[in-house]
C-alpha cells in the first residue's frame, strides 16, 4: 500500500507514519530530533521534514497549535492534559493504517503485483488486495493497459482464470522501471521507497548500489539512483517468477570486458545470498549497462577537462553547419556533458547498442542528423573516436530537444504561484532565491490553505511548492525551501519553455579590474588577492555569464620565454603562480605532475599546447589559471609530443571555468594567434593578444 501523508481537498489525511512520529512526540518527555526521527522510522530527514508539515496542517484544521520546533535541540508538543485526550482520539484513527489510493497508485501497485506473480490473479483478488469494487479493479486495468500502450501484447487475460503479464521481458521491465521511478521523481517528498516494495529489502539493495559507487568512484543523481534500486528489485521479483532477459552473446561479450560488469558481478552475489535467487549472466549485463549509463559524475581526472572541451567543439560546430544558435542553450551544455562519459566509454571499449529511435530520427530530422554525422567526424580526425549511426543518432536527439525548445519557447513569461508551508520569512527566501535564477511573473505567495482558491481564480502556468498538492489542474514542481540541485534542474527545464532571449552582444566580463581600481584611488588595501576574489564571489551571485579567461588569469600569473628545460619544471612554475596568490596548495602541483604521467595525452589541448590540471576537489581553493610560455619547446610526458604553452587550471568545481574554456577552444583554432603569442616577449603583447582575440570572440555571439 502507499503510504501518504496527502490532501484530499482541504482535508487531510494521516497515515500510519505521520500518526507513529506524533504519538512519539507527544509521549516523549523530552524534545526529539529529526535525526533520531530518521533513524527510528527508517526514512530520510527530509521524508521526516515532509511529514512534521502534514501532521502541522492537520493539527490546524483541528483547531488545535502546531509542532514547537527548537532549532538544535528538536521537535516537542505540550498540552494541557484535558487537550491531550481530545487529541488521542482524532488520531486514533490514523492507526488502522486507512488510506484512499489514488486511481494511479491503485494501477502502479496493480503493475506491481502482477510483476511478481507468474500465474493468473482474478479481479476478485485484487479487489479484496486493495480493498476497492471489482469494477474499480476493470476500470484500473483499462488504465494499466492503456499505461503500457497495448491491448494484449503485455497483458493476458483468460476467462475463469484471470490476468497475467506476458510478452517481450526487456520491454516489460523497462515500461514498468519508467512508470515506478516517474511517479516516485514526482511524489518524492510522499513516497516511502520501503513501504512501496514492502516485500523486499530496498535498504539492502541501496546499500549494494552505494558500494558500487565506491567502486566505480562515482556519484549517481538521484534519478539515477533509484532507476537502478528499481531495476534490480524488479529483477529479482521478476527471476523469482523464472523470467529472465537474454541479451546478445556479442554484446554480452564486450559488456564483460568492463570494470562496470566486474562491479556488476560484485552486485549480483550479494543479491544472490540475500534473496537465494540465481542470477544469469545476461542479468549481469542490464546491470552493467545499467551502471555504464549512470557513471554521468565519475570523479576520475583524466575525463573532466577532456569531456568539455569535445563538447564545446561539438556545439559549435554544429550551430555553424547547421546555422542555428545551440550555443545560447546551456541545457544543452549540461545534457551533452552527462551523456559524453557514457558515450565515449561505449566508444573506447567497443560496446554496441541499439537506437530503437533511430529510423524515426532520420525520416522527421534528417537534415539535423546528417549535420551531426558530418560534425562529430572531428572525434575520428582527432581523438580516433568512430561514431556509428546508432551513437549519432542519440547526439541527435539532444540537439532535436534543444531545437524544439528553443524555436518553440513562449513569448511571455511563466505566471507562478509560490505555496510556501512554513511562514512568510521562509515565502520571501524562496522567492528572492527563485528570482535570482529564472525570469517569471509572480501571482502571488500564499499558504497551503488558500493555494486552491488562487488556482482556481488565477491563469497559472506553474504552481511552485514547498509542500505536497493532491489534483491541482495546472502543473507544480515540489521543491526544497534552499532548492536542491534536482528542484534546480526541474524548474530550469519549466523556464526553459518561456521568455527566450538571445544573450546581449558585447556584454562585458565580470569589472572586477576596474572595480579595484576605483577602491585604490580612495583606500588602502591590505589584501588585495582576499578582496578581489571576495568582488568576483559577490558579482557571481548577481551575473549570468559565467567567468571570462581574462577574468581568471590575471597579469601576474602570465609568464613569457621561461628558460625551462622540461615539462615538470614549467608545470611547478605555472603552479607556483596559482598558489602564491592563494588559488591551490603544495600538494596540488604534485598531483598535477602524477596526472601527466598517467593521463599525459588527455591534457593536450592542440600541437604545443597544453592545459594541466588536478582534481577539482583536492587541494584547490579558487577557480582560477596561470599562462607559462616557453622559450622553446619541451617534451610532454611520457608521448613524443612537444609542449610550448602551458595553461594550468585550478578549478573548484565543473561550471566557473566553461566560458573560459570555450574562449580559449577558440584562440587555439586560429593559428595566426597561437603565432602571436609564441611570439611574444612581454606580459603586455600576451594580453593585448588575448582580450582582443577574445572580444571579437563574445562579439560575434
């Protein structure tokens, strides 16, 4: 059963959890915390969060005063004792676990039981399954069917004995992990993962992805996350009833070949002892694939800059060729990105999949795909990548969904309404923080009691909402009051649709320059490196473009005829630079050196030019670079290759330094400048060279 904590009209409903954390307040002598809420009851903070919300707006509509919550010390509840009763008996019965299911949670759990069973369930048990008609059961089905989009194909039905799930077992498991996992991204706050699959232990099967990603060194979103916890429960209840998936012996073959099958692997016998299942080695492979396709976060060093800078190249090649302007769709920056690690990894190591999408892209977007097919032919000349159809095809389709969103985007902008739950300090951050990153029309702010009469009254096009909405006729995103990454993107891809605008040519970069230059006619400054990056920290906060080259190099971090004999020695020099101004520590200069011993090529930018660079995590302080040219050129690591120009990064996380490197892709393609500045004999020609290069760069955006 699912079990909400939900609201049904102005009136809501407790289920067994809301009603077990107040009886645990109300009886303790002593306030408790959400942590040790947490970790009595199984679930997150912020599921325990969600539900001290819902018991507040139950306690309201019962005329009764809300939870007292002490930040640092806990959550508590005092009342006279004659209140006390009165409040026992309206929660009494909350303890018969009584809930009305929605009709798509009754069909999601339908879909649920029948993918454990193997023989036939009548619609007289599944009525008395989820305590509802038989006719309520037949109008569910129809829904569950028309969910899989067929009449017959997955779903058997034979009379006298009842209905079962039949046909194709990949395409089975895959409509019904899309289904479970797009209802639980959507009710995310409500949905309790360990009572959805109650007959499993999801802590078990989330403690062997957690170690997988140990292993791998990688951190999946939470999206993907719980696409692979879903996946492996619906194996497991799925080779219990002895379906299994077969796969291509090729393809099994090369997915065998990779760390990700042996983590796989490593999966699998603890699935095998925990539920005494066997597991075939096809199983393996969706596994392996399944983690190949969520290594989007992996940390190792030698990806990072590589990734980027193909992406970069990739979209602006396109946009010439294809004569469209994907450069202005960040989106398309950020989801080519994710699906760049898994791409190249199936490249390099050979892994064939099929694009199911493919004759369709070709027939409605051939013109697009023929221009990729045509682009990514720089992988081949350049990094001995060979795309196939299949591989440009799926390119193809991020680029068709930035086209649509671009060419269609509304004109006006989004009218939202905020429903904010905890008081109008908290409405007021949200909005500010919400302002600051996207372009809307507010409605208005208002609680959760009078949310349905503004949406009723109002033209809406989002309701944005810290708590939970039941049946609301306009779409709403669920968000965190300090917005989360995942709320981030959500709401980015809502925007995306409305108000689109090219950016403003010849904006200028950040002025912190000039700014500092203005304080010195009038102060005297102490620190000047502290203040500087405290101006850039604050702008950031208020700016949309991200830092320019220029912004991140600095005068002072420029080197020109360095009398160097090697390529350690210039390495140290342009880390030198970084950690006197106080970008880097010690440590990061040698893990630069480590990183070209090991991952020497991927750090090669174009002939002669080079980009080391470490972590971004370790021993980095501030984004910033450092520019050591040469008087002649020196070997590169353990290849032939020459070096001549070293431009070594700092960086602190994947977003400060991307319009930087797209500005110095573009310096590196024109070999008149690459000329000039191994030409040059001063710091002065070097920036001269780069800000005027530069501006004829951002000009012709």
């Amino acid at each position: 059963m699912f079990p909400y904590c939900i609201c049904m009209g102005m009136i809501n409903i407790l289920n067994e959890r809301c009603s077990k954390i107040f009886n645990k307040i109300l009886n303790n002598k002593s306030p408790i915390t959400i942590e040790e809420l947490s970790n009595l009851l199984g679930v997150s903070s912020r599921t325990i969060r969600y539900d001290l919300d819902n018991i507040d707006n139950y306690l309201k509509e019962h005329d009764l005063k809300v939870l007292t919550r002490k930040p640092n010390k806990g959550i508590s509840f005092t009342v006279p004792k004659e209140e006390k009763q009165k409040i026992l008996e309206i929660f009494r019965d909350t303890d018969n676990n009584y809930y009305i299911m929605s009709q798509t949670e009754r069909v999601l759990n339908i879909f649920y039981i029948l993918l454990g069973l193997n023989e036939y369930i009548t619609i007289q048990k599944l009525s008395d399954l989820l305590k509802v008609s038989k006719a309520t059961v037949q109008n569910d089905m129809k829904l569950l069917k028309s969910y899989i989009n067929t009449k017959t194909e997955y779903i058997e039905t034979v009379k006298g004995k009842g209905i079962r799930l039949v046909g194709n077992e990949t395409k089975l498991r895959q409509i019904a992990s899309k289904k479970l996992l797009a209802h639980l991204s959507h009710n995310e706050a409500n949905v309790d993962l360990f009572r959805l699959f109650s007959d499993i232990s999801v802590l078990s099967i989330q403690n062997f992805v957690r170690e997988a990603e140990k292993q791998m060194n990688t951190v999946f979103s939470e999206d993907k996350f719980n696409n692979l916890v879903i996946h492996l429960i619906i194996a497991i209840k799925r080779i219990k009833t002895g379906k299994d998936i077969l796969m291509d012996s090729m393809e099994l073959k090369h997915l065998s070949n990779t760390p990700e099958f042996a983590i796989a692997s490593s999966i699998t016998n603890s699935l095998e002892k925990q539920f005494n299942i066997e597991i075939p080695k096809s199983e393996i492979g969706y596994i392996t694939i399944h983690l190949l396709g969520n290594n989007f976060f992996n940390e190792n060093v030698k990806n990072e800059l590589y990734l980027q800078k193909i992406v970069i190249i990739l979209i602006e090649k396109t946009s010439k060729l294809y004569e469209f302007p994907f450069e202005y769709d960040n989106g398309l920056y950020d989801n080519l990105l994710q699906h760049m690690q898994s791409f190249i990894y199936r490249v390099q190591h050979n892994i064939l999949i099929k694009n199911p999408l493919l004759a369709e892209i070709k027939n409605k977007y051939s013109d697009l795909f023929l221009c990729i097919k045509q682009v990514v032919q720089f992988l081949d000349d350049e990094y001995k990548i060979t795309v196939n159809d299949e591989e440009c095809g799926y390119l193809c389709i991020h680029f068709m969904t930035s086209y649509e969103r671009m060419k269609h985007c509304k004109e006006h902008k989004a009218r939202v309404l905020l429903v904010c739950a905890t008081g109008i300090g908290t409405s007021k951050y949200v909005l500010n923080k919400l302002q600051s990153m996207f372009d809307f029309e507010t409605v208005g702010t208002t609680s959760l009691h009078n949310a349905y009469e503004y949406i009723v009254n109002e033209s809406l096009d989002l309701v944005i909402t810290t708590v939970p909405l039941q049946s609301v006729p306009v779409k709403s995103i669920l968000v965190q009051p300090f917005l989360t990454e995942k709320n981030i993107s959500e709401l980015s891809a809502f925007f995306a649709k409305y108000n689109y605008n090219k950016p403003i040519k010849n904006k200028k970069s950040l002025p912190i320059n000039d700014i500092m230059n203005l304080v010195e006619k009038y102060y005297r400054i102490d620190n000047k490196n502290m203040l500087k990056q405290n101006l850039m920290n604050l702008l950031q906060e208020y700016s949309i473009q991200k830092l320019s080259f220029m912004d991140l190099l600095g005068k002072d971090r420029i080197v020109v005829q360095a009398d160097i004999a090697s390529w350690q020695e210039a390495i140290s020099l342009g880390g030198k630079l970084l950690k006197d101004e106080g970008y880097i520590e010690e440590n990061y200069i040698k893990d630069m050196i480590d990183n070209v011993n090991n991952f020497g090529e991927y750090m090669i930018l174009a002939p002669k030019i080079v980009m080391p660079h470490a972590s971004m995590k370790d021993n980095v302080n501030k984004t910033g670079f450092s520019l050591v040219i040469t008087k002649e050129p020196v070997e590169f690591g353990k290849s032939k290759n020459k070096a001549q120009i070293f431009i070594t990064l700092a960086a602190v996380d994947k977003e400060q330094h991307t319009q930087a490197l797209k500005e110095i892709m573009y310096l590196l393609d024109d070999d008149e400048i690459i000329y000039s500045i191994l030409q040059s004999t001063t710091k002065e020609e070097i920036e001269y060279i780069l800000k005027t290069n530069i501006k004829k760069y951002l000009d012709n955006q």
